[in-house]
C-alpha cells in the first residue's frame, strides 16, 4: 500500500496515473472516495455545487471545507477513509491524505505501506488548516520540478528501486 501526500496541485494525481500506467497500482483519490459523503453533510458545498461530482470536481476551491468533512468521516476512527478506499476494487494506492493523525495511524495499521510526499516546488503551500500532513511525516519526496516525462522517468526509477510488497492479486496478475 502507499499513501500518497502534498499539497493541492503539486501532482499526486499524475503520480497516482504514473504508479497505475507503470506497475498496475489502481489509485483512488480520498476525496473521490468521500465524495457523496462530504457533499451530502456540507451545506456550503450543496449551496456552491449541484451535486457530489461538481464538488469533487471543484474542492480546491473549499479545500478547508473537505478537510473538516473527510476528518468527521475518520471519528473516532482515523483509519475508517482508508479502509473504505482500500475495500475499493483492486485498491492499492491512496491519493490524498492530508491529515497528519490520520497517516500515523495509517502507517500503525499497515506498518508495510509506504508515505510517499510529492512536491512541486513552483507551487505554493497549503494552509494547515486543509493540510497538515507535512514532508518530514513522510517515508520519502518525489520532486515534480520538471516536465511530465521526467516526473514519470523519477516515478519509475524510485519505484523500481524500492521493493514494495505488491499484494498477490497484483503480482499474480502481471
């Protein structure tokens, strides 16, 4: 399992494509996962948006909002998001944790997974407000300071450098 964490628009979404176009690791975005959830308790989002799916598709614009709903989803236990993404079929990357309480006890749980912390340098960084996952809470960095080839050429070579446990599903498949 790997967790993938950053600030809003930095690339896990292109690492979590990367990962699955590379190595077969189907990723799931948490606040796709939450979506229907989140919509359904927020008022404020029901007001902005006409339904779940234009809110997830527009959540970097209440980014704090997610935040508060996702961590209402996680009481009182901080693992219940990544257990429901998990579940999903053939589940093996989360993109998108951003509460620091929430990945600990993630990493407690699957004391095999990896917390990945991807960052643009280019871009700014996100209030603790809506992210408090930061680099140092995390496994390891990968750069995205260049192109899109050459984000995939470091996903690639970081990955096929580390040995991640695949679950057997995933190796049996190959």
């Amino acid at each position: 399992m790997i967790f993938l964490a950053g600030y809003s628009r930095h690339g896990k979404g292109e690492v979590s494509q990367i990962l699955g176009s590379y190595f077969g690791w189907r990723a799931y975005s948490s606040s796709w996962v939450a979506r229907v959830e989140v919509y359904g308790s927020s008022p404020l989002l029901q007001r902005e948006w006409r339904d779940p799916d234009h809110a997830w598709e527009n959540r970097h614009y209440n980014r704090k909002e997610w935040y508060n709903r996702i961590q209402a989803i996680n009481r009182p236990c901080k693992t219940t998001l990544a257990e429901t993404l998990f579940s999903m079929p053939h589940a093996y990357v989360y993109d998108g944790i951003r509460d620091r309480e929430e990945l600990r006890a993630c990493m407690h749980k699957w004391p095999d997974a990896l917390s990945v912390w991807v960052y643009r340098p280019s871009c700014k960084e996100e209030s603790s407000e809506s992210c408090t996952v930061r680099a140092a809470d995390c496994d390891f960095v990968i750069m995205n300071s260049g192109t899109l080839p050459d984000l995939q050429r470091r996903v690639k070579k970081v990955f096929e450098r580390i040995r991640v446990k695949e679950p057997r599903c995933m190796s049996a498949s190959r």
